[in-house]
C-alpha cells in the first residue's frame, strides 16, 4: 500500500507546517484495470453498473488498519482488476492510498465483485 500524491503533501504540510488537514466524512474503495499511479487516477473501472462504495476501518493494530466492512460491486463491466485506491469521494475527489491486489480478478459483464471485511489492509511503514 502506497500513499498517493496529495495525501503525503497534506501529511507534509499538517506535521511540517502546522497546517490543518480535516478527516474525509468518507471513503470509498474504487478499483483498478492497471496501476493508478501515485496520482491514484489512472485506470479506474468504468461501465457495467460499478460504482466506489463506502469502505470503513477498525482501528490499526501496529501499523496495519484492516478495513472492518464488505464491499459490494455489482454488475461489473467486463475486465480485469490488479489495483485498488482509496478516496475521499464516491466521484472525483481525492486518491489517499493505492495498492495492487494480491490475486488479479477477471470478470464477465454483469459478474458481481466483493471483499469482505478485513480483506483490504492499510498499512504504513
């Protein structure tokens, strides 16, 4: 897991600079055809009836927060997903975090994608 461009700024700027950086009122789970980059941007699932959806964390254990509920995308385009980034908002908005999937999932249009809880980790080193 990889913190995207504009998140380490904002750490940068909120422990360097004194400068104030306000929690997300949420975050979202979007997935990824190809790496997204450090922007977080590129690649993004398009089609089919896929949507971000809302993800939450339990607290971190050492440097580990796991996420503490299931996602669920149905009716996904046909495609193929290795990556997966973290943002502030269901549209635009900000990419906080990235990460590569450990196993590639193919799906045929309309197929459904799940994690359940505790499938995606954050961590920082």
């Amino acid at each position: 897991m990889t913190a995207c461009d504009y998140l380490e700024g904002k750490i940068l700027d909120h422990c360097l600079r004194n400068t104030a950086f306000p929690q997300p009122p949420a975050l979202y789970l979007c997935l990824h055809t190809a790496d997204p980059t450090d922007a977080g941007t590129a690649n993004e699932v398009a089609g089919g009836s896929y949507v971000r959806q809302v993800i939450t964390f339990a607290p971190q254990v050492g440097s580990t927060a796991p996420s503490n509920n299931a996602q669920n995308f149905p009716g996904m385009p046909q495609c193929t997903i290795t990556h997966f980034t973290i943002r502030d908002a269901v549209t635009g908005g900000n990419a906080l975090f990235w990460g590569v999937l450990s196993i590639q999932r193919t799906f045929n249009a309309g197929d459904p994608c799940s994690f359940g809880a505790g499938q995606i980790l954050i961590s920082c080193d």
